[in-house]
C-alpha cells in the first residue's frame, strides 16, 4: 500500500497537530526522528490518559516506523487508537500524516507506531483503569 494518501483519515481520531520548526531539523533538512518520537509519545499519552481517567506513563514502545522524512513546513497530523487494554495498561497505536506543499496539496503517511502506556497513582505506582 502506498504512503501517499488523497487526505487525512476521517475515521481516526486526530488527537495532536503540529508544524516543525527549523531548530527540530538534523543539518540535511530533514526533522529529527527523536522529535518525531516526542510528539508520537504525546500523541498516544492522550487516549491513555482519558481512558485511564488520569496519570499515565509510556512502559513501552511496541514498534516504530518511520516511512518518509518530514521537514519544515509540513503540517504534521498525529491520529491515535487504542487497540488493547489490560488491567492497569493501555496500548495505542499512533498514525502520522504530513501534509505538504499547501499550493499542490500532497498528504503522505510519514510514522506508524505502537506504544504501551500504565496508569499511575499520584506516588507513581501501577494502578487498575478503573480506579482514577
């Protein structure tokens, strides 16, 4: 399947938004995959945190790819699903799009990623979903 796509996922929840800045690229241009891996990290905190009704913190990173670079001037779209809950954790899958060149709209599936986020007490400690 390719990774140029006509538009953005409508049946996904888009949960961040954002553009690079200059300062977020490596010397050839390109973002830096750390920075990429912040925001992905962000992204797929967000559904943890809401179905987790508070604290969470990122236990593992399950898989990450990254399929074409982004660089300044993109409007990176960060979509995230939970696709698995245990007692006190949660997994997300985490989707993003660049969109480019705003005068010839291209959109293009640039990260895929999984991560396993477990729900917190106030001390830090692992605690089950259903008690806030």
């Amino acid at each position: 399947m390719s990774d140029f796509v006509s538009r953005l996922p409508d049946d996904k929840e888009l949960v961040l938004r954002v553009m690079p800045m200059p300062a977020d690229t490596n010397p050839a241009g390109d973002v830096f995959g750390g920075w990429i891996m912040a925001q992905v990290d962000i992204a797929g905190a967000i559904p943890a945190w809401r179905r987790a009704r508070g604290r969470v913190a990122t236990i593992a990173v399950n898989s990450f790819i990254f399929k074409q670079p982004v660089s300044t001037g993109d409007l990176v779209s960060f979509f995230a699903t939970i696709v698995h809950e245990g007692r006190t954790s949660v997994t997300v899958d985490v989707e993003v799009y660049a969109e480019r060149h705003p005068e010839d709209p291209l959109t293009v599936k640039v990260t895929e990623a999984q991560l396993t986020y477990v729900a917190v007490d106030q001390n830090g400690r692992k605690r089950p979903l259903d008690a806030p």
